[in-house]
C-alpha cells in the first residue's frame, strides 16, 4: 500500500512540474513583447549627451528615425541645424506638455505588451512565414496613431490620450475624429496598419465593391487576431453605431443598390463610407463613417463559412472581390 502512495506521489509531483512549466512557458511568451519607449528617450535627451542618443535611435530604429525625423520635425539628421532643431522639439511649453500628459495616461505599457504579446502570437499561428516587427512607441506631433513598415511597428501614444483630452480640442479635432483617440482602439489600429503593410498588394480594385470586401478582409482578420475585442472596437465604431448598422443592414444595402454605388469607381460617391466621416453619405446621422467596413465583414463573414477550407492567408491574397461577394450568398 505504502508503494502505491510513493508511486502517486510520484506521479502527482511530475504532474504539478509539468503544470508549472507549461504556465512559465505561457508568461514567459506573453512578456517575450519589449516595447522600446522612443519618447521617453527623446524628451530626456539635452546638449550634454544629444550625440550619444542620435546614435542609440539610429540604431534601434534604423529607417524609421529618419521618418520620424521627416514626418514630424520636417528635417532630416544630416542638417546643420538639426540638433539645434530636435533640443527645441524637447524644451518647447507645448510640447513639453503634450510629452508631460503622455507619461501621465502611459506611465507604463505592461498591458500593451501583454496584449500585443498575445495578438502576435496569433498572428504566427496564421501567417508562420511573417515575421512580427518590432514595437516602438513615440511623440507623432498628433498626426499618426500607428505606423509600420516590414521591421517596426510604431504607435504614437500621443494619439490615444482618450476622446476628450483638451489637446485634441485645441487642434480643432471634430468630435467625430475624436472618438477614434481611445486607448482601447490601439490593438485595432496596428493590426489594421499591420494587415495594409502585409497584403495592400491585394488590394487593386478602385469600385466600391472591391473596396468593401477588401475592408472586410481586414476586419475579418482583425477579429481572427483580436478575438477578444468587442467587435465596436475593432470597428472603431461606439455601440450605438453599430447596434444602428445591425438594426439597418438591408436598408443600407438596398440603398447602395439603388443608388447605384456598388460598382462605382467615383471616390465622392462612396468616400464617406471607407473613411472617417460624421455620418454616411445619404444616412441617418445615426450612421457611422467608415459603414463599407463593418457590410464587407458580413460579406467576408458569410464567404468564410461557406468555404471552411479556405485559411485566412488564402482570403487575404484573394483579389476577386466578385468571387467573394458571390460565394457569400449574401443576402440582408
């Protein structure tokens, strides 16, 4: 009897080590994202060590120093004056305060690495030949909320300091623009960056179906990657406009029907429904901008359960939005 508890406890022990190591291996996986703090580098930088961090941001950012230098200080690093330039950037009241205001909402992005940790992890599940790009966050001058390129993703935390930070009221932000400027948007906005980096190639039609679907596909990969996100946030849109959208999906497409949008090539017909605007164009100011995402994520939505062998990477690299729409069967 004694041998069967030595045996059991035997057993139970290489059990709990076993439960022990896979728990470790899923934190550590989870803190494997290191976020490198562009903004805090660059506004504690002064006269005395400005050299020494000019070369530190060459060499962690590689291509994107010059385009923050291009994008955001109009300059380049090969200017005379460009030192001289970048030590006002950092001392300047305003700046200084928007910087101040920045730490104060981010003292930290412990959540954002563990959140991101996560989505990447997903995101190699789906697509193992991509490589996941660094993460950076810095200052944009409030002009980008997320930039990638094949090597970095970089967020501009000052871009998400929340609807009613006064800042965005300063600049004249209308609210409709504003609601974009929330912390809980971030996720959403790198994948959607990460997703136009990745397949954009796909992406040649210029009529509104081919568009539609081709946004359709984004959100589609947006919710295979951000399971967990309520489907407002991945939309960017509040949930009254979404609950709206529902409440109206066949009216909305019977008017792109009739209106004779579906097919169109001309950008002022259908502008207001692929990019930020206070409501879509011949809508209820209930409407949300940006509608054609959230009608090609039904599109997509239907074709993917109508064709369970097709992956995900199989749908991004599809450039039939006709196929798609018409495997769909997609009927509001």
């Amino acid at each position: 009897m004694k041998k069967w508890k030595i045996v059991l406890f035997i057993a139970l022990a290489i059990a709990l080590v076993f439960i022990f190591s896979i728990q470790n291996s899923e934190t550590t996986k989870t803190n494997a994202i290191n976020i490198y703090r562009f903004e805090q580098s660059l506004f504690a930088t002064n006269e005395s060590k400005i050299d020494k961090d000019i070369l530190e941001w060459k060499r962690r950012l590689g291509p994107f120093f010059e385009s923050f230098n291009y994008e955001i200080l109009r300059t380049n690093s090969k200017q005379e004056n460009y030192k001289q330039e970048l030590l006002q950037l950092v001392s300047h009241p305003d700046m200084r305060e928007a910087f101040d205001t920045l730490i104060k909402k981010y003292p930290n992005v412990d959540f954002l690495a563990t959140e991101l940790a996560e989505a990447f992890d997903r995101y190699n599940q789906h697509f193992p030949k991509k490589i996941s790009p660094k993460v950076i966050t810095y200052f944009s001058g409030f002009n980008f909320g997320v930039v990638t390129n094949d090597t970095i993703l970089a967020i501009g935390l000052d871009y998400f300091l929340g609807k009613d930070c006064s800042f965005y009221k300063r600049l004249n932000s209308p609210e409709y623009m504003r609601l974009k400027n929330q912390n809980k948007f971030i996720l959403p906005f790198c994948f959607e960056a990460i997703a136009n980096n990745e397949f954009s190639d796909f992406d040649n039609g210029n009529d509104f179906l081919s568009q539609m679907i081709y946004k359709g596909k984004i959100m589609y990969f947006l919710d295979v990657i951000l399971p967990q996100f309520p489907n407002a946030d991945k939309l960017r849109f509040s949930q009254n406009q979404l609950n709206w959208c529902k409440e109206n999906e066949g009216n909305i497409w019977a008017y792109f029907i009739d209106n004779e949008i579906l097919y169109s090539t001309d950008i002022k017909k259908f502008n207001s429904y692929i990019n930020y605007a206070p409501f879509a164009k011949g809508m209820p100011k209930e409407s949300p901008g940006r509608i054609a995402y959230w009608m090609g994520w039904n599109i997509v939505e239907a074709y993917m359960n109508n064709n369970k062998n097709i992956t995900v990477e199989q749908l991004m690299e599809n450039t039939n939005p006709q196929e798609i729409l018409r495997q769909s069967g997609y009927k509001p």
